[in-house]
C-alpha cells in the first residue's frame, strides 16, 4: 500500500548546512512539504520567532511535557532540552503533507527505533544524514556564521566527531561539496521517497 505521505528526517554536525537544505527545499515544494517546528529550551537567537523556528519553552514547560508523553523525543544537547511534539508529526502526516524534520544524530536514532512500532511513523520515515568533508570544514562554518561563541564551536566540533561516526544509521548520506550539489541529492533523496501522485 502507497504511504500517503512522508517524514523527511535530515541530520549531520552543526554547520554541515542542514538549515539551508531543509530552507530550498520548503521554498520548491510547499505547500505539500512543511517543516517540523520542533522545541527547545534555550534562549531565541536574534531574529528567531516563536513557533516559527522553534517552540520556545522554558524548562519547567519542557519536563512537564515530557513527564505527560506529549515528545515523540527528547534530549539535553549542549546547554539546553530540545525535542519533537507528538502534535507536529501526527496532525501534518494525517492530513497528506510531506514534513521535513532536521534533528540532532541522538533525536534521529530515537526516531529510527519509533518507526518500526508507532502506526503514525511506520513506512513513513526517510533519513538523510549531511556528512562534512572534514571538521575543518565544519568548524569554518561555524565561524563563518557567528552565531556561536568559541566555546561552543569547540562543543559542536566534539560532538561532530562523535556524530560523523553514525552516518552509516542513515537510510542516505549525501558528502557535502558545493550548496548546489548537496541541495541536488537532497531534492532526489525527497522525490525518491514520495509515493506516485
């Protein structure tokens, strides 16, 4: 039976470009493709809104979400609590739309394991990790941006390591090269796995 609808899951290192992936890809295929708002416990960066880029909790409203069953998963990564809500996966999934979820290596793993028992998720996730050339690659990236102070480069840089060993969990990997080539297989990787319309 064709699936009516698919969970895209991107994931890879800090800096690998996921954002700017998940971002082409919303602009070529929405309405039909959304993006999963996922929440977090730290602070809005500057320019960020809530519940467009992330729901913003703090940790009392997280944990208390938590202990109700309402996150599909959860995790502390870095300095704060991030999680996927049960609502922004199952609502979108039942009504036909395609969502696109990037999420941290640990959040992905969880979502692996759900999917061969959750009705909602079953025959419906795709994954994708973004493998960087190098750290130097990524740690370029990150300071390129400045949107990270020194010290949080060098946490992301060693969670990128640790990260980068669990590409092979994932249903596809795409070697970053240029923006337009990762964006290529990404859109292919996405075209490949929606059912015939």
């Amino acid at each position: 039976m064709a699936r009516d609808s698919l969970l895209l899951l991107i994931s890879g290192p800090a800096g690998s470009g996921k954002t700017t992936l998940c971002d082409r890809l919303l602009e070529e295929f929405a309405p039909r493709l959304q993006r999963v708002i996922t929440t977090t416990t730290r602070a809005p960066r500057v320019g960020e809104s809530d519940g467009v880029d992330y729901h913003f909790l703090d940790e009392t409203q997280f944990l208390d979400k938590v202990d109700a069953g309402e996150f599909y998963e959860h995790a502390r990564v870095h300095s704060g609590y991030y999680g996927t809500m049960k609502s922004a996966i199952s609502g979108p999934l039942a009504r036909a739309r395609d969502l696109v979820l990037n999420i941290d290596v640990q959040g992905a793993s969880s979502f692996r394991e759900l999917a061969c028992t959750d009705a909602v998720l079953a025959g419906q996730l795709v994954s994708v990790f973004v493998q960087p050339a190098s750290i130097e690659q990524i740690r370029g990236r990150l300071e390129h941006r400045g949107k990270d102070s020194a010290e949080e480069i060098v946490r992301r840089l060693v969670t990128a390591q640790q990260e980068m060993a669990q590409k092979d969990q994932f249903d596809h990997v795409i070697p970053s090269g240029s923006k337009d080539a990762d964006y290529a297989a990404f859109r292919n990787i996405y075209l490949g796995g929606r059912p015939a319309s």
